[in-house]
C-alpha cells in the first residue's frame, strides 16, 4: 500500500495525528485526576467530547462531501493545533481549571467531527477499488500504532517534563499534518451537493436506512463501545489497582494499541476475509471478554496481555467494519457515511466512559469495567441475531480506480 504516494502522505500524517491526540489524552486524563481525584469528573470528559459530535458529526460530513477536502483538513487541522497550543500556554502559566479543561476538551472534539470523516473520505481517492481492503487495514495500523506510541510517549512526558509539555507535542503534530495535506498531488473532482445541508445530513442518513447490513454494523459498534469504554478510568487503574503512576498509565494506554498493531500488521498483509461481518461479530465478543478479565485482574503483566488481546481483536473489527462501508457506498455520499460512522464509534466510548465514571462512582471501577465487557460481548450476539445479513455479506474484489487515484510509485 505504500507504494501509492499520496496514501503514504497520508497514512505517516494520520500516524503523526493519532499520536499527538493519544500524547493530549494522557495528559488531559492524569491533569483531571491530579486535580480532583473523582471518577466521576474523569467520565465527565467523556460526556464532554460526545456532545459535540453527536450535534455536528453529520454536519462535519457534510462539509467533507460539500468542500474541497484537501483544505477542509487543513483547517481542521490548524484549529487542533490552535486549542492543544491553549492548553499548553493555560497549563504552562498556572491558569488551567476544569471549565477551561472541559470548554477545550469540547472544541477539539468539534473539530474532529470534520477531520475524521474528511480524513476517511479522502482515503479512497488515493488508491484503486481493489486496495481498500488494504488501505482500511493500513488505516487501522496507523491510528492503532499511534495508539501504541502516544500513550506511553504521553505517559514518559509527563512524568519526565511535565504535562504542558505534552500540550505543546500535540499542537506540533497538528501541524505537521496541516503540512503534509498541502503536498497531497491528488485533485480528484469534487461536486458540491445542489441540496441544502440539512436535505445532504437527511439523504446521508436515508442511505443508511436504507442499507441494513451497513446501519447494523454502526449500531454494534456504538454499543460495543459504549459498555467496553474503560479509557478513563485507567488513572484509577493505574494508581489505585495497580499502585503505579503516570508511567503505568501511559503503558495501560499502551497495550491495547500494542495489541491492535499486531492485529492490523496480520489483517493488511492476508487476503481480505470472504464475510468481513463474521469477523466483525467474532472480534467484538473476544473483546469484550478481555475488557472483562482485565477488570479482574490484579497483575499487571495480566492486565497488559488482556488489554493486547482486546486491541487486537478492536483493530480487526475496526478494519472489517471500514472496508465493509467503503465499498457499500457511493463516493458522493462517503463524507456523510463516514461521519455517520465516526459519530457512532466516537460517541460510543464517549458516552460510555460517562456511563462508567458513574458506576464507577458508586460500584468502584472494576466493577464498572467488567459490567462494560460483558455487555459489550452480548451486544455482538443480539444484533448478529436481529440483523443476519451482516453475517452473511461476502466482499466481491473490484477492479476499476476511483477518480483522482494515483498509479503506484
């Protein structure tokens, strides 16, 4: 897949991105842990990132359907970079407080409701129809290779150097992805809608009606997200299960995306699987039932290796899931459909991590966390009952290119 150098462009950038963001997560994490010590403000941040995609996620599509999507990443972009330099700069001169860590926590999530569908969207111009398969797994690799990294890279930073310091590494990777968008050589041709935006949200949405197999899959994924979120709850797990620090958290970060790499490194290299929808529901029960023995677990070598499994059977679930949507559905309608998806599989942690910070204020966090897995895996076996097409579908190799792909380098 690197071959293509427009998709390397953007496959090292989404590397770049992903990992400032995982660097900002650790450190916003362990600031609200620091500062109040309370479950139920760390699954406040969960909440607060949620809203904002669940109200403009489809109109972020959208915008990635209607505008140029080369620039619209770059503003996007540039806006990410504009916020993690506010945190950096309120940390760094002692102003930081929880509206002010709350209102940016917000307003990144705002602007990644444009550039994560805008990003998706523009993927399947930089390779032919037939290298999907292995461009979504490569995807997955990235963003879950930076999940690797940025974790403990975050979790090393601000034990070492401070957290306004990890502030200041997220807004440089915005950046550079704003740099790496200005030399893309594609140009494929964008129609705008002739529709308002609310009648381009409503025929984004009508698709998804009307394509069971794809809306049945977005709805798995939300719920599986949504009971296994765990995310921010690690700083607990982390000092008061575990008896660790920032360190430790950074590696619990870690280890799913550890696992997740491995995961896609196998899905991106193998032949695509003839019913993807299989491997979605098969992945999603083994990842919840780590998500569950991780709760249980009070060694942390046990811990790590559940958390590994659990990434790895996310990453083929996640790479499955984004072929299946990109070849159901039209180019002109991709920027919606993946903001759909991006609304779904971003609000389901979101959302869940509120729904444990909660529980976890009343039940404790292993409690709260075993609940999560276990429902995560019932999900997977419900819906593969209410929708069996998603069993059922077979992926079908395509030849033609899309418009503005490039030839291989």
């Amino acid at each position: 897949m690197l071959r293509y150098r427009d998709f390397r462009v953007m496959w090292g950038a989404e590397i770049l991105s992903q990992t400032g963001t995982q660097i900002q997560r650790v450190a916003v994490a362990w600031q609200v842990f620091e500062l109040t010590h309370d479950p139920f403000q760390l699954g406040l941040l969960g909440l607060v990132r949620f809203v904002p995609l669940f109200l403009f996620g489809l109109a972020g599509g959208v915008a990635a359907d209607r505008y140029d999507r080369r620039r619209t990443l770059i503003l996007t972009q540039l806006a990410l970079m504009g916020v993690a330099a506010a945190f950096a700069a309120l940390t760094a001169t002692g102003r930081i407080t929880m509206p002010w860590i709350y209102g940016l926590t917000a307003l990144s999530s705002l602007f990644t409701a444009v550039s994560a569908p805008t990003r998706q969207a523009l993927i399947p111009a930089l390779v032919p129809t037939v290298a999907m398969p292995a461009a979504m797994s490569m995807g997955v690799l990235a963003f879950q290779s930076a999940g690797m990294m940025g974790p403990a890279l975050g979790g090393a930073l601000v034990a070492s150097t401070g957290i306004a310091i990890s502030y200041a590494v997220d807004a440089i990777t915005f950046g550079l992805v704003a740099i790496s968008a200005l030399v893309l050589r594609a140009r494929p041709a964008r129609a705008a809608p002739i529709v308002s935006g609310r009648a381009a949200a409503l025929e984004g949405l009508r698709f998804l009606r009307e394509t069971p197999v794809l809306l049945g899959t977005m709805v798995l994924d939300f719920l599986a997200n949504f009971f296994g979120a765990s995310t921010t709850l690690m700083p607990i797990f982390a000092s008061e299960v575990l008896g660790g620090g920032p360190r430790t958290l950074g590696l619990l970060l870690a280890a799913p995306a550890a696992g997740a790499v491995a995961g896609a490194t196998v899905m991106a290299s193998r032949r695509p699987l003839a019913r993807p929808g299989v491997g979605i529901l098969g992945a999603i029960v083994v990842y919840g039932l780590c998500i569950a023995a991780f709760a249980l677990s009070r060694n942390m070598l046990l811990s790590l290796a559940f958390l590994a499994v659990s990434g790895a059977a996310d990453s083929v679930s996640v790479s499955q899931r984004h072929t299946l949507r990109n070849l159901v559905t039209p180019d002109r309608l991709r920027g919606r459909v993946a903001a759909a998806h991006a609304t779904f599989a971003g609000g389901g942690p979101q959302l869940g991590e509120f729904e444990a910070g909660i529980v976890a204020a009343g039940w404790g966090a292993p409690a709260a966390v075993v609940a999560g897995g276990v429902g995560a895996a019932l999900a997977a076996i419900v819906i593969a009952h209410k929708v069996p097409g998603i069993a059922r579908f077979r992926w079908e190799s395509r030849d033609p290119a899309p418009n503005g792909s490039e030839a291989p380098e």
